[in-house]
C-alpha cells in the first residue's frame, strides 16, 4: 500500500523492477493534465504518445485501462475509458484488427506479460495517466508454480525479512513454511539474486525495447545488490512444516528459484520442527484462523511454539505475521509492531520479539 515517486530512464526501469523486492508494480507517468469535461479527455488524449507505452502488434482493443473518478465533474469511470480508448485509437497506435499474442493469465507462468495497461486517476478534475511498466505484478518472481493452503505473497515475506533486518548473518528458520515462500526469498536476499531475474516485464515490449537490452540489464544486475554473501558461509537457511504436500512444493519452488543448494525443507510439527544451533531468527507466517486453521486449537499451537523457542532458543529472534493478537500473546513473548498492512482484505501486522 502506498507509493512513491522518482525520475529516471530505461536503465532505472530495468533496475526498478529487477531489485526491489517488495514493491507490487512500477508504473510509468506518461500525462498529467486537468479534466473538467469530455472535451479536455478528447484534446488531451489525442496528445498523448500512446505508441511509446504499447507493443506495435497490440491491437488497441486488447489494452486494458484501470480508471478511478474522485471528487471530479467527469464521475463515469466507464465514459473516461471510452474517451481515452478512442483518443487511443485514433492515434494508429498499435495494430487495429490484429492478432493478440497469447496472455500469461496464470500464477506461475512468468514468460509473456499480461495485455498492457494505462492507470487512470482522476482525483479533484486532474487526471494522471500512468503506463503499467510491469506488467504481471511484481510478486510474482516466476518461481511459484505449486502453491500451499495459504501462499504468502513473496514481497510480504521479503518485507518481513527486511523489516525483521536479516541480511543472511545468522540461521533462519520457518516452522509453518507451506510452500517455501519465506525460505526462498530468504535465500534470493542473502546470495544477492535479483527478484525478477526469471521473470518478464511489460515495458520489455514496448518502443525501444529489444532482447539484447534485456539480455544486457539481467547479466548487469547480478553485481548490482552489493557483495553477496559467499554461497560457502551462508548460515542454515530451513523450512518445516507438518504437510507432505507443501514441503514437495516448497522444494520444487526452490528449484525453480534456483536456490535449493542455500535451503532445507523437512517434514516437521512445530513440536520438533528443527530449530538451528546457535539460534538466530526465526520468521513465519503461522496459521490464524481466517484462512488456516481452528481458533481454539490455534491458540494451544501459539503457546506451544513460545514454549518450544523460550526454553530451547534463548538469544534468538522472532518475526511473525499475525492477524490476532489473541494469538500472538499466547507466544509468551514481548512482541513491537514492525509494519501494518492488509492481506486479502484482512488487518495484519508483523511482529518481532526477542527470545530472553
Ligand atoms: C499460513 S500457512 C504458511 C504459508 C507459507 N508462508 C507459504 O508461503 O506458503 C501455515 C502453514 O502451517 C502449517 N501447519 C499448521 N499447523 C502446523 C503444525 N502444528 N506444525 C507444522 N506446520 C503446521 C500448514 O500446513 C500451512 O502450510
């Protein structure tokens, strides 16, 4: 939730998009201008060097507008969309009546990006069009093709990672790790591998793109992230959890990450998940009762891992998302918030405490 906003070029782009790990799409300004009637839309929009933003084998149909009206005389976001298509249209950008190349519409399939997108906002009469740069959001890194009962997002679990600040010096551990998210973007983060290094991007196909510029920019961006730490001292980087099913999966998603050699997934309950000697963090995504899980059951699960981590892991960390705070004071532990946000809908925080 939240953005923010910066200049740049294609070089800023690529970087944009390849490293950062917990933003969900880079967006590109292409107009900004004030809209009181359709009149302004139809003069504006013919302004507008729509070709710039679009392959040249889209037909104009194919692109997908988001438009949202606030406190503004022109309310329909409907009537703004038809607008901005027929400005679109008369401008001979893309390829009227031809064939569109076929859609990644699904999780997992990382290789062609999704129709291309203008974001409209128009907000007290100004309107701000923006061109989805990314395309497939960004978290969505390619890996993930079998997913558990309760996938988190990657650029969550990559917050919580960042937000917790583990940068690979000492043991991780997730004891709830489903299908591997936390894990694998664990490893990505502590070897320095760029996020979307396996993955498509929108504005690849757009004017000016070519496959020698990706090419270039994803060899580039390995020595972009800093000095990676060698992949010999990399401290135990585990995943466990009680189901056969999501620690095959979370296997097979480390292999696509390309990172099975920095993790280990076992089959474990929480009572003898493995916990790495010397302690260091531990940061997980446990079962709360909206989408996993029984309330009162779950509450016997919290206290037995806090038993568990106060009596064998003194010294050690603790990050955990938590969607109840009934849940999370069962831990036993002195828990500060590190960031708010929403997940499908749902209030969560994420939480750290030291184990004394
Ligand atoms: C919210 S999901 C975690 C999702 C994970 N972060 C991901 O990205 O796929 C919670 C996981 O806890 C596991 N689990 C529930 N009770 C458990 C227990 N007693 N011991 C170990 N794992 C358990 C479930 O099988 C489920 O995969």
């Amino acid at each position: 939730m939240g953005g923010l906003s910066l200049q740049g070029d294609r070089d800023t782009l690529w970087a944009l998009n390849l490293h950062l790990r917990t933003a969900s799409r880079i967006l590109v300004r292409v107009a900004r201008f004030r809209a009181v009637g359709f009149r302004d839309l139809e003069r504006r929009g013919r302004e507008i060097p729509w070709h710039a933003f679009l392959p040249v084998e889209v037909p104009p149909d194919e692109v997908a507008f988001e438009v949202t009206c606030r406190k503004s005389r022109l309310y329909h976001s409907g009537a703004v969309e038809a607008r901005l298509r027929e400005a679109l249209a008369a401008s001979g950008a893309g390829r009227p009546g031809g064939r569109a190349p076929r859609r990644d519409r699904g999780e997992s399939k990382g290789a062609l990006p999704p129709p291309p997108r203008f974001v409209v906002r128009l907000v007290r009469n100004r309107l701000t069009l923006s061109a989805d740069a990314s395309g497939t959001p960004l978290h969505r890194r390619g890996y993930r093709e079998a997913v558990g009962k309760a996938p988190l997002r990657e650029t969550v679990a990559a917050a919580l990672l960042l937000a917790g600040e583990w940068h690979g010096e000492t043991a991780l551990v997730d004891p709830f790790c489903g299908s591997g998210t936390i894990p694998i973007e664990a490893a990505l983060l502590a070897r320095g591998i760029p996020p979307g290094l396996r993955r498509r991007f929108a504005f690849e196909a757009w004017s000016g793109g070519s496959p020698e510029e990706g090419a270039a920019a994803r060899s580039r961006a390995w020595g972009e992230e800093g000095e990676p730490s060698p992949a010999g001292s990399l401290p135990p980087i585990l995943g466990s959890d009680r189901d056969e099913g999501a620690v095959a999966s979370a296997w097979a998603n480390a292999r696509r990450a390309g990172v099975e050699t920095w993790v280990d997934f076992s089959r474990a309950a929480v009572s003898t998940a493995p916990l790495p000697d010397p302690p260091g963090i531990l940061v997980t995504n446990p079962p709360h009762g909206h989408r996993v899980g029984d309330p009162a059951t779950l509450r016997n699960l919290y206290a037995r891992l806090g038993a568990r981590i106060r009596s064998e892991w003194s010294g050690g960390r603790i990050v955990l998302l938590s969607a109840d705070r009934g849940l999370a004071v069962q831990l036993g532990l002195e828990t500060r918030v590190l960031f708010r946000t929403r997940i499908g809908g749902i209030p969560v925080e994420a939480l750290a405490a030291e184990i004394p």
